[in-house]
C-alpha cells in the first residue's frame, strides 16, 4: 500500500494555526514595511511545513488572510517551490533531478532504479512511511548528474546504482536524527 501525492488530506479541517505559529508568522512579517508584509509568504508556509510536516490547502487560505492576499497567490508559491510538501512525506524525501541535463547523465535511471529498489512509484511513499520518492526540477548541479536531494538540505551527487543503494540502506538504519 503506497500513499498517492493526489490524496486529498483536507477533508478534515485542522485547528486554527497554534499561538506560537502566529507569533513566528509576526517576527517574520516584521521584517518588512507594512505594504510589503506579503514577502513574509515563504517564511510563513516553511514555519507551518515546519510544525505540522507539510502545508495543507487550509493552511495555505490562514496564510493568504494573515498577510492580505488572495488565497490562490499563496497556493502558486506552495506549487512552485519543491520544498513545500502539500501533503504528508514520508521520513525522507527523496527529490531526484529529471531535468535534461540529468536525464542526458542517467537522472531517469537513478529515478526508475529508486522505483524498483523502494517498491514504489514517483510521487508516493513507502508503506512504512520512510521513504517519499519526488523528482525535481533542475538542482543546480548539472555536471554532478545525476543528483538528487534528501528532505530538502542534503544534495547527492554522482549517483550511481551502488550510490543509491547505499544511500537507502545508510538511511534505512540510520538512529532518529541522524541523516534529516
């Protein structure tokens, strides 16, 4: 059983965002002019993935009303970026490269053989809830291809085969807080 990326996890309405969400959201909007306090946008929806490990479509219109803007401008910058998971990952996420250049240096291979080796497909996430496999748009690492992102921080380069292999089974035994 894999968790699609298609689920719908808004069915169910969250609490209001917690008092101290709030109170970062303020720090980060100080930082601007009131006419620009908008630009707090993605440091607010990092504070929410943050807490809660992904920004839901709720989270997103608590968003757009906190800084005064229209819900679907929130929602443009939640899609854009690949860091903002808009529904629940597993452990680690996995973001392989499969723009052209990666896919002229094997970026697709590294992406089928991670299909193969978790048992899952492109967007969704092992039954045990360790692995989300994604793929990325470019990385900025096109001579290291292919490459690929852990939970948005840590870039692999140079993945072949035997790299991704061992990648998955460092991570697999890995302690809590190691590897995140």
């Amino acid at each position: 059983m894999t968790t699609s990326s298609t689920h719908h996890h808004d069915a169910v309405p969250s609490a209001p965002l917690k008092a101290a969400i709030l109170e970062r959201f303020a720090r980060e909007v100080a930082k601007y002019p009131e006419a620009g306090k908008q630009s707090a946008v993605m440091a607010c929806l990092a504070i929410v993935q943050q807490d809660e490990g992904f920004v839901s479509v709720q989270r997103e219109r608590e968003i757009a009303a906190y800084l005064g803007m229209a819900p679907i401008a929130v929602h443009e910058v939640t899609t854009f970026y690949n860091m903002y998971n808009q529904h629940p990952v597993g452990k680690f996420k996995l973001n392989v490269c499969t723009n052209l250049p990666c896919q002229l240096r094997d970026g697709v291979t590294a992406l089928v053989h991670l299909e193969k080796k978790l048992g899952i497909k492109m967007g969704e996430t092992t039954p045990d809830g360790l692995f989300t496999l994604q793929q990325s748009e470019c990385l900025g690492a096109c001579a290291d291809s292919p490459v690929m992102l852990v939970n948005d921080r840590t870039m692999c380069s140079f993945m072949s085969n035997d790299k991704l292999d061992q990648l998955i089974d460092g991570l697999r035994s890995a302690k809590p807080g190691e590897a995140s």
